[in-house]
C-alpha cells in the first residue's frame, strides 16, 4: 500500500487518498461489500466491489445485514451479479468531494440494520490512560504528572496478564490496598469486558467524509480500531476499519458520561468497505493485523502510531461471545469495534498538554489486509445530520420493491 505524505492528506481534494489506497493489497483475492447512496432509487443499496467496479446486489439482497446472515457470505457474494453502479475510485472521489455531485452515488458506511457496538480498555497501554483520565478529572495539564506516577507504580507491561485470571485479582488486590484501584482496571484485567453502545442503528459514517467531535471538547483523539462483523447467531463473518471517537476531557469527567464522550453527530467511522472471512482471510489474521495512524493537521502538526492486535488482553472472539450469547441477542447482528492501543501523549501545541484534534485534521486508519478509512475532523455540530432512520430505510425498500 502506497502511504501518501502527511502534507498531501492535509490539503487538496485527494486528502480521502486514492482507490487503490482504499483498498485491500489482496483486494483481487478479497470478498468486499458496502454499502452506496443510489440516487436513481433515492436510497442505500448493497453492493460488491469486484475488479476495480461496484456492483448493485439489492435485488438479491435489500440490507448488508441479510448478507452477514447467510450460510457462507464470502461464498454467495463471490458468485452474484448484477447492474455496475461504476468504477470504484469513481464513487469514492465523489464522495469526498467539496462539492458532491448527487445525481451520482456515493459511499455509504458499509453496515446497516446492524447494533453499533465497541470494546473499551482491551489494551493495557489505553487501559492506563482511561486510569489517568479518571484521576485528572478530564483535565489536561494534570496529566502528564499523573501518568509519569501510575507508570511507576503499577508499571506499562500488562499484555502479558489475562484478565479475570488469579494473577489478575492478585494485582487488583495489591493495588486496592495501594489506594490507586480504578473502574478502568477493573474492566481491563477483571473477568467482565467493558462493552457499550457506540451509536445508533444506521448512524455511523463512512469514509472521505467528516468525523465529529464536540465544539465544547477541548480533550479527545481518534481511536483506530479493526471492527467485526457477527451475525445474530454470534458467528463472526467479517471484518472493516472504525474510529471510536472519544472525548477526553468528557469521559474523565465521570464514567457515567460515556454515552455523551462517544455518542454524538459522526463520531462512529466505519469502512470503508467489510472484508467477508473465507479461506483467505479470517480470525486469525484479524489477531495478527497491524492498524496504522495517521493524523495530518493543516497547522503542520502530524502523528503517527501502530496498534498492534497481538497486544490486545482479550481475545476478539472471548468478546464476542461477552456481546452476544444466551445473555443477550442481536436478531440483526452487530458490529463490535476491539478496541485501540493508541491513547496519544505527544504535546501538540503546549509541554505536558499532550494531544486533541483541531478543526480540519485528517485522520487516516489503514492496515494492508482491510484499506484505508480516512476522515476529516469537524465538530460534531457542523457535520451533516443523521436523518435517514430505520423507518425510512424500510420505506425506500418497500417502494422499491425490495421488501
């Protein structure tokens, strides 16, 4: 995969990348859906891109979710034909485009009737920083001291402890009688996984166009993260690239306002397009992968970081299986983003006032075997509304025909 200069992804009408930048390397031996806007049916369509074009498969299929219900998905899409919408690179340079053309479709995030769903604190190097978080109170500048300390104390080498384990409580113990115990190391290295609601069905974006996060934040970061998709028996059938947007300043506040810190206008990117599983491609190369970041501002300032699956305390499919179970059913399935190692302590603008996203930032999530998912940050205000619900989308089917 070609990696574009900071500087190039910052400015100019390319800052989404290119199509084959967007795409898997192996994308000739990748099973790839999505979803577009269509505006000849006024709707959202499915669709299965194969050799560089997208192609339309409602006709067999109304919603990704019927897809991700299937016997062998991989299997099915593989084989199914349909009317070309267009060339791939076509349909993403239109929709990042300053100006889209809407008699023209667009991309869409790439799942639909599925719940919207994130993992927390799966890495110990974010766990510490939720810690951190917690003890400043959302504040910045107390930060830096406060993390130099919790370093010293309980150290930066958790990988290695598997949570709700013996050796697991016995750290919990040790700590609580150090009086530095946290709700936050409680869902890392205790038996329960913290697992909540990152958005509303239908809600999520996809990629080359913006990323929200509160005007009023003055703390918060992208969160790289690979995202599976499980159908509602709990098998997982795929996998795609998301952005858990989180604020900062907002969650340290109090745990209690996670649903304010990560639930707003375009904070869950998804995309751009799912990578079905088949012989090829499946779990266990979703637990070697390698997640890259990138972050270009037009003030200059760049970042970059790796997130590394093979770190990650909890297993993707021990999860899944915390998400979906006898305990709790998703009849439509869900999307389930792992969680992120990156938590960002580069100083941006002041000494020990560490990292936060400025107004037209881009932010680049990319791993060889999933593309690309690239966002410009806006606040969550600004961004283009969230108006096409599940009752719309049964509508534009049933006057389609499709349902």
């Amino acid at each position: 995969m070609t990696v574009p200069q900071p500087q190039a992804l910052a400015a100019g009408p390319g800052w989404f990348g290119t199509a084959a930048e967007a795409l898997p390397d192996d994308v000739d031996q990748s099973v790839l859906v999505g979803r577009i806007w269509d505006p000849s049916v006024d709707g959202p369509s499915p669709v299965v891109v194969r050799d560089g074009d997208v192609v339309d498969i409602s006709h067999r299929f109304p919603t990704v979710r019927d897809i991700c219900e299937l016997p062998d998905p991989a299997a099915t899409v593989a084989g199914i034909d349909g009317p070309r919408v267009g060339r791939f690179e076509d349909v993403l340079a239109n929709t990042g485009a300053a100006t889209r053309d809407r008699t023209r479709p667009w991309l869409l995030a790439p799942v639909d009737l599925q719940a919207l769903k994130a993992a927390g604190v799966t890495f110990p190097v974010s766990m510490i920083e939720r810690v951190i978080e917690e003890r400043a109170r959302g504040d910045l500048a107390l930060a830096a001291d406060i993390r130099r300390r919790m370093l010293a104390d309980i150290g930066g080498d958790l990988h290695r402890l598997a949570p709700g384990s013996a050796e697991a409580e016995r750290l919990k113990n040790l700590l609580v009688a150090e009086g530095i115990w946290s709700q936050y190391l409680e869902v890392g290295i205790g038996p329960d996984a913290e697992i909540f609601t990152k958005g509303q069905i239908l809600s999520a974006v996809g990629t080359a166009v913006p990323v929200g996060v509160l005007a009023a934040s003055t703390w918060n970061n992208p969160e790289p993260e690979v995202a599976l998709i499980v159908a509602s028996s709990g098998r997982i059938v795929g996998a795609t690239l998301g952005n858990d947007v989180n604020l900062r300043d907002v969650e340290g506040r109090s745990a209690l306002l996670l649903p304010r810190a990560k639930d707003n206008n375009a904070s869950c990117a998804l995309g751009p397009l799912i990578r079905l599983f088949d012989d090829r491609f499946g779990l266990d190369q979703v637990r070697g992968l390698e997640v890259r970041l990138q972050v270009c501002g037009v003030d200059g300032f760049e970042l970059e970081a790796v997130s590394e699956m093979a770190q990650m305390s909890r297993d993707p499919e021990a999860l899944v299986r915390q998400l979906i179970g006898p305990h709790h059913h998703y009849p439509d399935g869900a999307v389930l983003m792992l969680g992120t190692m990156f938590a960002p302590i580069q100083d941006r603008d002041r000494p020990g006032e560490g990292f936060t996203h400025k107004v037209d930032d881009v932010v680049r999530i990319s791993c060889p075997a999933l593309g690309a998912l690239v966002n410009r940050v806006r606040h969550a205000e600004e961004c283009e509304p969230w108006q096409f619900g599940v009752r719309d989308l049964m509508g534009n089917l049933v006057r389609r025909g499709l349902l």
